[in-house]
C-alpha cells in the first residue's frame, strides 16, 4: 500500500562522468507514494514552511532560469522528487560546499524518480539527502524542523570528510587547468595527473618536498647555522637546556630576547621580547613542555610576517598585528578582549575565519603582567593594554615586499631545501630592506598553511594554489598519458586487447583494464572482471603506466561513472539492438545513445572519437565529439565514408581485401585482412571491424604504420590474446569455435560468419548469462533456431540471476520453438557436462558453437583443448 512518503528505493554513486554530468553524482531513486497526486501547490502551507526555513533558495533558478526561479515552480506547482534535489542542494551549500549541479526525471514507473546531485563527497551527500528527505517531509506533514541543528551536523561532516582549504584551492587551480586529480585516501593526499605523470600533493607539500629538507625544517638550530652560512640575517641564539642556562644566553646576547620551542609549531609557547631573569625563566618553563628543546635568541623588533615561498618563487606574503584592548574603567582585561577582540566576525575556529580569537595563554598573561596588570584587572578608561605582541598574521602585505627581501626568502627556501616553503621573518617595515632595521628570518616551514592568503583579514586573496599547480605543472603540461576509453554493445573487450597490444608493441607500458581483468604490460595482474571504475581508478593511479586502455560497458556508465575525466581516444564499436535493456529503467534501444555517448563527450579537443560509420546512431555521436572523428567501417562505399572523406578526415576501412588507411583523398595500404588471424581470413566480419576499431585507435594515437600493422598480424586468438572471441578449434573434420555471445545482436553477428564454415550440422551450446527481458531471452531462442540444427540449454553458473531456476532456459526454448526451423533442443544444466555432450556426440563434419560462461572463459578453453588432445 503505497503512502504520502518519499521513500529511497536506491542511492546509486556515480565517482566520474556519467549520463548527467561530467562530475561525480550521486543519483536517487525515489518513490513519492501517493504524494505523485499531491504537487507542491495543493499542500497547505507548504511553501510558506519551506521559504521560511529556506529563504536561500530563492537564489535557484531553475528551469525559469531567473532569480527565484524554482520558488516560481514551488507555486505553480512541483513535485516532492524536484524539490528533494532542490533542498539536497541548498543543504550542501548551506554546510560550506558549492550547490553544483541537480537533476530530477521521472522513470517509467509511475511515483518513481531519480534524483541526481553533485557529489563532492559521497558521505556528505547521502546525509544531505536524508536531511533533505525529513525536512521536506517536515513542512509537507506540517511538523517542526531544527534546520540550524541539521545544518550544523552537515557542517561537521564537511569538516571531517572534505578537502581542507589549502588543498582544496590547489586542487581547484588544477580543475581550472584541466589537469586530472585523484583524492587518494580520506585525508590530503592528492594525485594529479594519470599513470606515469601524474604528481602528488599532501596539503602543501609535494612529492618533491624533500625528506631530509622536512628535517632540516624541524630543527629550527639546523635551519639558522645553515641560513646564516648563506648569508641570510637570522637572530642571535642558541638552544638551552635549563632555565639558568637560558638566562645566561640572554644576558650573552642582549636583552630583550625570544624563548620559544625547539621545535614547535603553530607559536605555540614563543615568548617575545623578554628583558628580565624572571620572563625568561618562566618563559622557559612552558617552552620547554612545547617541543623536545628550547632556544634563546635575539629579539627583533617589529611585525611577524609569513612569505610564502614556491618553486624559487616569492608567491604572498601576510603580516601580523598585535592584539589591543582599551579600558573603559569598567571591564576587566579578561571582558574586554572577548567584547573588544572576539566579537570581530573575522575571528573564529573555522576555516572561515581568518583570525582566532585571542586566548588569556601563558604568553598573553605575561605580556599583560609586564604592564602591571592581571586578566582580572580593570584597567583606567583610555588606558591602552597590548594582549598578544605576535599572531593574527592575516594581513596580505605581498606587494609591498620589498624586492631584497623577496630574494632573501627564496635563497632560504633554496637553502633549506624545500620547493614550497613557509618563511617567517621580523621586520617593522617590509617595504624596506631587512639590513636597514636589523630585519630577521626566524623561520623556514615546510607545509605551510595557505588560508592567511585565500582568505586574508585584510587585503587581496593570492592565488597559491594557481602557483602551486603551475609549479608542478609548467605551461604545457597537463600531466595526461594517453587513455584510450572503449565502449559499445559488442566487440568493446577484444578492441581494448588489441589497443592496449599496439600500445605496449610502440614501448608504452600500458595498462589494461577489461572484462577479461587488469593487465599491466603483458603481465595479467587481476583475473575476473575488470571493466569497472575501481580497475579502471587502479590503472590511473599506477606509477609506471604510460598509457591506459579501459573498457566500459553500458552498466559502467549508469551505475558506476567512467574512471578518467577526460580521455584521448574515445572508441564506441556499436549500439545495434543494445544489451541488458531493462536495467536502470532503460528499456529502448534508441536510448542507449545517452549512455554510450558519454564516451564520446570526454574526448579531450586535442583527441579523437573512433565510431563505427556502419551504425547510425553511432555515426550521430560525431557532431558531439571536442576533438577529431576517425571512422571505421568494412565498407568504403558507405554515404558517410565519403562525406567524412570529401571533408579531408580520416577512415579506416576494407577495399580489395586490404586494410586501408585514408585520410581524405589519400590512402595506404595497411595490411591484408586473411594476414590478421583474428579475421579468420575475413570469414568473420564482427572481428574485421573489430580489427578496424582498433587501427582507428592507434592512428589516432599517431603509432607508427610499422607497429600496427606488426600487432594485428601477430595478435593470436587461442591463448593469451582473445580466448574467447570466435576462437576456432579442430579435430579432424570437427569445428569447435568458443565465443562470448549473449545477445541477440551478437547472434545476428554469428549469423553472417557462420556459414562461412561449411558443415553437414551446427550445433551450439547456450545460456541466459546475467539477467535480460524475457523478450530479449525469446528473440535469442529464435536466432538460435534458424541458424543451428541442435541446442544444448545450460545454467550459467558465473552470474547471479533473480530468476527461478529453468526459467531463462524456457524463454530460450521458446524462441526456439517459434524459429521457421525445428532444431533439436536438449536441457543440461551443467555447463562442463553441455560441452562434454556436444564435442563427444559430434558427427563428421559438425560446426559446434561452445559459449562461455559470461564472468569466465577460461574452463570452457581448458575443456575444449583437452577434447583436442584426446
């Protein structure tokens, strides 16, 4: 009994481009109930409730495509499933992360839509839609909802989940480069670039931040002996190791001084500008708890200021300022600097703030003591009191550095040993050279924090992360190897084998994720499928690979997402009658052109889509294509070969029973087509265009003429190479061919090879595979029948079904029994024993058609060579 509820019926990830979007999603499958009667405009009150607790969506435009466009559709009228996308959304936004982009579609079933949102990450966004869900339920039921609390939560998952600002902005700058990123694991350590060239970052070092310069870094004593020796100024000092010691230290250098940790951070226990015994020694004693050792130095007198420095490179710098309160003969210093410093809106814990408030520590309770005063002490009206002497460096100063200054920073970094360095320095004036004012370097830090120059107190936002990347990544490269994407209904995992074969024959170590597993070079890494986004993400992330091939199938594309952003070659082999209608609520195949041109729609401008000319949906996908369009098809003659020719592009077809390539009116030879074993001398016209496909893809990788020719005519079809595409066997005047068939229009294919191969009787071995319409299952039955004279029915056991047992077989015999023919039919469940009756039951001169396993080719290999053996 369907109610007024929304209700998930399945929340699908989508972690690449997809049939929405080129970035990841997440879609929603949502029942409405009985709500499907009941759109936004016929519930009481409704709209009031949700302004209200959402007055920010007046900023969504929606299909009206101005502001306040979908509180305009909220009043006309709208369904629950639009506004979930809506509210899921503004929730996102409302926690800290972009709105982006939202879908909502109905499916075929009546009530039933999907929802598709941004995901920028995958745990926040399935919060925010269930949030989403139980406010929108909230002002439908008329029942109060705590939209602060609920953002807040979200909030915090933003804060644990996502990318902290200083990585954030260096990923962004690569986004905006179209240079490719991958988030490695849950904190900040991301990969740029693919395979071979790709670079890595962990907030803002990089894979070429040294080890031993981290170290150097760390020690702050190290760091000073090895500036000095460079001639950068650096103060006086020396590490202590007693609070006698320090004093003693003090008075060699001249008071005032510095106390601080050996090696702390974040200022944490740094004293300044001490001038007694009894400041240093308790100076010291807090230090000393804050890192494994305490130095004394020199104080300079001045402003803090933090330089940051990349690639050699003066990039922003920010300065500090100290913290004051003014009495007012009433409040206490503790009272006052929360009503006179805290309140400032720039200060706070978040990201968001670029200013912490400042806390009565150790340091500030010093400083006030120096003045006569206590936190609980009320100063006079008037009476100015400085709280904190360092910190708050937020102030963006970069283009008043003076250019001495900016060259001294950089030979410290340079020194130090660190591409992207945090420099910290004592000026009063940082116009002005260093040397005039007894200006020091105090410190060089490796992984500096960013946020002080994207979100400075004051001044302009740098672009840090724009330099950081273009550090990386100088003007040219974009830290791509060529990635090759395969897709289609047929054909898909013998044309990704022989690419990634013609790749590795040009000296590429190329990595190959298929149907039939991972390969990386002619190493077989993973057995079992491997045509998915997480063997494709492997691949990607792999060191040594220069080159990747991944194949993609239709459930890829509508339930996972592509593994890459952006490939070089885009290949789709054909779409035919489609396959596996019915899931994901397709069920024409008209509409698999959605899906499969997504491949076609990530071709970088730079690259090029492969497509069969013989296919007219595919041969539609050309107009949508960035980069260039190389057709393949059997036939020259075909209206599209010539008109993509007449236009000066290139084609790889069959003329004379040679492979030719042409661009325009010019052609070469390639190869015979009887010299491609594959082919089986031309006899199987599937595979010929499976050869084509390929050759397409390597010319349009500019590999030489020499290699593919070489890697076609070599490309073995019995073991390694494609074990299960149309692979003939022979005993005596016996023909056995396996093959992967499981659709109809793989049959169709079959259709025109069979008979190529003359014999008195063909008989096949046949299963369902995974799970497909019954009409699908009937239309393969009667194909069956018209082209063999005896059927063996199986159970595949590699695939899971949702059917009963026997029921895929039924449907097949009934296509059996409806064929213009009347072939035999025999049941045999189990697959080994099919094969058994077919190859030990053949008479002289039978054709045997031996299908494997749809997840497993390999026993039924093994079991048709030991039948050759006997």
């Amino acid at each position: 009994m369907k109610k007024k509820d929304i209700e998930f019926l399945d929340v699908v990830a989508l972690r690449g481009p997809n049939i929405w979007t080129y970035r990841p999603v997440l879609e929603a499958w949502v029942d409405i109930g009985e709500l499907e009667d009941y759109p936004s405009n016929v519930i009481p009150g409704f709209y009031e409730r949700l302004t209200a607790w959402l007055p920010s969506l007046i900023e969504h435009r929606c299909s009206p495509g101005v502001r306040g466009g979908f509180l305009q559709r909220l009043r006309e009228g709208t369904w629950p499933g639009h506004i979930l996308e809506h509210v899921t959304l503004e929730l996102q936004n409302l926690a800290g992360l972009p709105g982006g982009f939202g879908k909502a579609r109905e499916t075929s079933t009546r009530g039933v839509y999907k929802v598709v949102v941004r995901a920028w990450h995958e745990t926040v966004t399935r919060a925010a839609l269930d949030t989403a869900r139980d406010l929108v339920m909230a002002a439908i039921e008329d029942r109060p909802f705590d939209v602060d609390t609920a953002v807040a939560s979200l909030r915090r998952l933003v804060d644990r989940h996502c990318l902290g600002p200083s990585t954030a902005c260096i990923v962004d700058a690569a986004d905006d480069r179209d240079i490719p990123y991958i988030r490695l694991f849950e904190g900040n350590l991301v990969q740029f670039g693919y395979g071979a060239r790709q670079r890595r970052i962990w907030t803002a070092e990089t894979d070429r931040t040294s080890a031993i310069a981290e170290g150097i870094s760390r020690d702050k004593d190290l760091t000073k002996s090895i500036l000095e020796t460079c001639g950068v100024p650096v103060p006086e000092g020396e590490r202590v190791d007693s609070a006698a010691q320090a004093w003693e230290i003090a008075q060699q250098i001249g008071l005032p001084v510095v106390v601080k940790p050996y090696d702390g951070n974040h200022g944490r226990g740094v004293f300044t500008n001490l001038a007694s015994r009894e400041e240093v020694e308790a100076a010291y004693a807090v230090a000393v708890d804050e890192g494994s050792g305490v130095i004394v130095e020199r104080f300079v007198p001045g402003n803090e200021h933090r330089l940051l420095v990349v690639g050699g490179r003066l990039v922003a710098a920010a300065a500090g300022e100290p913290a004051w309160v003014v009495g007012d003969g009433q409040g206490s210093v503790r009272e006052l600097i929360e009503s006179q410093i805290n309140t400032d809106p720039r200060r706070g814990r978040s990201e968001d703030h670029p200013l912490n408030p400042v806390r009565l520590d150790s340091a500030a309770r010093l400083e006030i003591a120096r003045q006569g005063l206590e936190a609980d002490s009320v100063p006079a009206a008037g009476q100015r009191v400085l709280v904190q002497r360092s910190g708050n460096v937020a102030f963006d100063v970069t283009d008043r550095v003076h250019p001495d200054t900016a060259e001294l920073v950089s030979l410290a970094a340079r020194a130090v040993g660190l591409d992207i360095a945090g420099v910290d320095l004592v000026a009063e004036d940082i116009a002005r050279p260093l040397a005039e004012q007894r200006g020091a370097i105090v410190e060089v830090n490796a992984g500096p924090g960013l946020l002080m120059h994207l979100k400075p107190a004051d001044g302009q936002p740098r672009p840090v992360g724009r330099a950081i990347v273009d550090h990386l990544f100088p003007a040219g490269d974009d830290g791509r190897i060529p990635v090759v994407g395969v897709t289609g209904t047929n054909g898909k995992t013998v044309v990704a084998r022989l690419v990634a074969r013609l790749l590795h024959l040009s000296g590429k170590q190329t990595g190959l994720a298929c149907s039939d597993g991972l390969y990386l070079g002619r190493q077989w890494v993973q057995k079992g499928d491997g045509a998915n986004w997480a063997t494709g993400r492997r691949v990607l992330m792999n060191r040594n690979v220069e080159a990747a091939v991944i194949e993609n199938d239709s459930a890829v594309i509508l339930g996972q997402g592509l593994a890459y952003d952006r490939c070089q070659v885009g290949v789709v082999t054909n779409i035919d009658e489609g396959d596996h209608l019915g899931d994901f609520d397709i069920h024409e195949a008209d509409r698999l052109f959605n899906i499969f041109r997504t491949q076609v729609d990530v071709v970088l401008p730079g690259g090029a889509a492969v497509l069969n000319a013989r296919d007219p949906r595919v041969v539609e996908m050309a107009e949508l294509c960035d980069g260039d369009v190389l057709f393949f098809a059997i036939d020259p003659a075909l209206p599209v070969m010539r008109e993509h020719r007449r236009q000066g592009r290139r084609a790889v077809f069959v003329r004379d029973g040679q492979i030719m390539l042409a661009r325009g009116a010019d052609e070469e030879r390639l190869a015979a087509i009887d010299a491609v074993p594959l082919t089986h001398g031309g006899r199987v016209d599937f595979q010929t265009e499976n050869v084509l496909a390929a050759v397409a893809a390597a010319w349009a990788l500019d590999l030489p003429v020499a290699v593919i020719r070489a890697g076609i005519e070599t490309f073995q079809i019995d073991h390694a190479e494609a074990p299960w595409q149309f692979t003939v066997f022979q005993r005596g005047d016996v023909t056995a061919v396996v093959d992967d068939v499981h659709n109809a229009a793989g049959l169709r294919a079959l259709a025109a090879a069979v008979p190529r191969f003359p014999a008195r009787r063909r008989v096949a071995v046949y299963a369902a595979g995974a799970d497909r319409r019954d009409v699908d299952l009937v239309e393969q039955g009667r194909l069956l029948g018209e082209l063999f004279d005896r059927v063996v029915l199986y159970d595949d056991a590699t695939v899971t079904s949702r059917r009963p047992p026997g029921q895929a077989r039924a449907l097949l015999r009934q296509g059996l029994n409806e064929s213009s023919r009347a072939p035999q039919v025999i049941d045999e469940p189990d697959h080994g024993r099919a094969i058994d009756q077919a190859l030990f039951a053949a008479a002289p001169e039978d054709f045997i058609l031996l299908q494997t396993d749809e997840a497993a080719s390999g026993p039924t290999m093994e079991q048709v060579r030991r039948w050759t053996q006997i």
